[in-house]
C-alpha cells in the first residue's frame, strides 16, 4: 500500500485550524506537547500528527501532571493591608 502523502502545515495554519493564536502554536511546540519539523528556523507540522495530538487531548491523556490550565492561584493578602 502506498505510504499517505500529507502536506506540511505551516504555524499560522495549524493556529487557525486549532483556532488558537500563533503564539499558541510555537508554544505547544517547544514545549514538545505537538511534534514539528524543523526547516533551517521555519517549522513545519505533519498533519498526522496533529490528528494523534487531537486524539490524546480528547482521550484525557495525559503526560505532564500538574493544575488544569485555566486554574489561577488566588492572590494572598498582606496583612495589614486592605
């Protein structure tokens, strides 16, 4: 069977794909939660990969332990303060 030719996306289509922003995307990318490809300093993502990523979000899987993102610690008062 003939291997699945995928064109490589680039970070600003991925973010409108995922609608996220590009920052976003760079990212998820450094911190290796997305596989990319590197070409000289551009990077570029395989669209299979992004269906895996997709997969693992929804699935709940999770590798890195830690507080859910939208959680924000609330801020601790000073005493003597108002």
């Amino acid at each position: 069977m003939a291997e699945e030719k995928a064109r490589l996306v680039t970070p600003a289509e991925l973010a409108e794909a995922m609608n996220v922003s590009r920052g976003q995307v760079y990212k998820l990318a450094a911190a290796q939660d997305i596989p990319c490809i590197r070409i000289g300093t551009s990077i570029r993502f395989d669209p299979r990969d992004i269906r895996d990523y997709v997969k693992k979000c929804k699935s709940g899987h999770k590798e890195k332990s830690g507080p859910p993102l939208a959680y924000i610690p609330p801020k601790k008062k000073r005493e003597g303060s108002r």
